[in-house]
C-alpha cells in the first residue's frame, strides 16, 4: 500500500518537473509570446477586452489616463496612463469606437514602472480605456476624447 | 535600419525616462491609396521589446491602432546613469528595427 503510494508520488513528480521544465523552455525559444492576433482583430470592445484577457475588469480611478478633451487630429493623439494599483504587471489600451478596439498591450518587468506613453489613432470620438492587470485580478478606466477629424480611414 | 529608431534616456531621480520614435507608416490596412484606389496592405510594427542592461524591462504588442511613426515613452525604476537601454522592433513583414542608448 504504502509502496504503492511512493511509487505513484514518484511518477507524479517526475511528470510534473517535466512539464516545469517544458513551460521554461517554451517562452525562452519564442523570445517574445505570440502576437494576439484574435484580440487586435476584435471589431467589438468588449471582445477585444476579454480577448486580450482583461475581462471582467473593476473600475479603478487609480489608473490615470492622460489625453487630450478634444483631439483636432485623430490620426495623432497623445495618450498616456499611469497605474498606481500596487503590482500592476500590464497594461492595455482600447479605442472602443476604433474598428480595432485593442491598440497596444504592455507587459512590465524588472522595476519598470506601470507607465506608458504612446500616440494612438482615433476613428472617431470614442472612450480610450485602459485597463491593467495587478495580484490576479483585472482593472480598467476610461476617459472620452472627442475627435474632430477621424485619422483612421476605416 | 538603424536610423529608422531615435531614443533618449534621461534619469528623474532613480527612474530612467526613456523615449523612442520609430520611423514607420503603421499602414492599418483599410485606406486606399488615392492614385490607384487600391487598399494599402497593412504593415505596422507589432511586437517591441526594451531591455535594460540586458535584461528586459518591458514586452509590448501593438495592433494598427498606434499612430504612424511610433511614439513609446516608459520608466525604468532603479536604473542609473551609464546604463544602456535597448528597443527591438518587428513589423507585421518580419522587418526587424533596433536602437541603443545610455541613459544620460
């Protein structure tokens, strides 16, 4: 009985340091992870969001998000976005009216802090959200930009 | 393409601020081109990656939606001057584009 259970804890350990190993092995050939292609082909904001695994998401003012009111150019506009939730590991941007919603996601690490700057298009006036990941869990805010010149051709 | 990327790094404190334009139409795809009304494939750069000192410090994935030539800003806790920031760059096309930096 007893040897029975050795044996299994044996084979058991033996399956599941082979697989740690086969986890380590696999990002470090793929240098960086696969581009999330159905996520940044998503038409709808909402499955682009949980496409690019950010459903489900708390509405947190503790994301700042930096754009301007109103964007005379949509082809241009300045955002950037600041996570103060303390272990923020990524973070993604949405143009919810863009015919692609999903516009980047950032992945943070080594003391890189949750902060990113960028330049995005804007189709037309639209809510730019942001959303981050932290300890497990998902949250997002947005802000509205008016657009008065759309920049995205589509 | 060496010159297709420009960057900065300048300490605030004890964070690297680090900025990097990258030359690049970021063609989303659905535009035509207005001489021969044909669409204009996409070709937009989808993968960046930053290293700082080797190590890298941040993994990002763009999509069509980010505005031609590319503009990325980040922050770097814990760096110091003399450190060396690098950002390599892929298109949707393969087209590789790298740059270097000291943090000043």
């Amino acid at each position: 009985m007893n040897q029975l259970r050795r044996s299994f804890l044996k084979s058991a350990g033996a399956i599941g340091s082979f697989t740690i190993i086969a986890s380590i092995l696999k990002p470090a050939t793929a240098i960086a992870a696969a581009w999330n292609k159905l996520a940044f082909t998503s038409k709808e904001p909402a499955d682009a969001i949980s496409n690019a695994g950010y459903g489900g998401a708390t509405e947190s003012g503790d994301i700042m998000i930096k754009a301007p009111d109103i964007a005379e150019n949509g082809a241009v506009v300045p955002v950037s976005a600041t996570s103060n939730i303390p272990g923020t590991t990524s973070m993604a941007i949405f143009v919810e009216k863009n015919p692609a919603p999903l516009i980047a996601d950032f992945k943070f690490s080594n003391g890189t802090e949750a902060y990113i700057s960028t330049r995005v298009k804007m189709a037309k006036t639209s809510l730019v959200r942001v959303s981050v990941k932290a300890n497990g869990k998902n949250y997002t805010n947005s802000r509205e930009v008016k657009v008065t010149i759309g920049g995205c051709g589509g | 393409m060496a010159e297709a990327m420009k960057m900065r790094a300048t300490m605030e404190g004890n964070v690297a601020d680090v900025k990097v334009l990258i030359q690049h139409p970021m063609d989303t795809g659905t535009m035509k081109d207005s001489k021969t009304d044909k669409l204009i494939p996409a070709f937009f750069i989808n993968q960046v990656v930053a290293t700082l000192n080797g190590k890298t410090v941040l993994e990002a994935q763009w999509g069509v939606g980010i505005a031609k030539n590319p503009f990325l800003g980040f922050r770097v806790n814990g760096a110091k001057s003399g450190d060396k920031v690098a950002v390599n760059a892929v298109d949707n096309l393969g087209n590789k584009y790298d740059g270097e930096v000291v943090v000043a």
